[in-house]
C-alpha cells in the first residue's frame, strides 16, 4: 500500500475532515481495496461483496461531497 493510500484511512475514520479528501484519492484508496465502481450521474458507487454497505461518493470541486 502506497504511503498516500496508509494516510487516507486515518484521516477519512477520524471524521473531522471529510470535505477536505480529494475525490481522486477516496476513489483510488477504494478500487486499490477491491471496490468496484459504477456511476450514476454525478454518484459514483462503489461495492464490494466483502462490504454490505453501497458507499456513494460525489466530487464537489476535485473534494468529496460532506
């Protein structure tokens, strides 16, 4: 795991900057975790067969959407 994807996971389960990630980083750190990305309109999600949960990410300006 690259340095950048080792920094991401704390900072995004910390939950005090999440208007502040990069989308390009989020979406990076999910598909090198085995996510699988479809996009509907401007909602990009992401599944995994791992994971119950669907997670929705939006890009607001090259961050993610809060």
């Amino acid at each position: 795991m690259s340095n950048r994807h080792n920094r991401l996971p704390v900072t995004t389960l910390q939950g005090k900057s999440d208007a502040n990630i990069r989308f390009a980083d989020m979406r990076s750190l999910l598909l090198y975790l085995g996510f699988e990305e479809r996009t509907r309109g401007s909602h990009h999600l992401f599944s995994n067969p791992d994971v119950h949960e669907v997670v929705n990410l939006q890009d607001a300006g090259g961050h993610n959407k809060p």
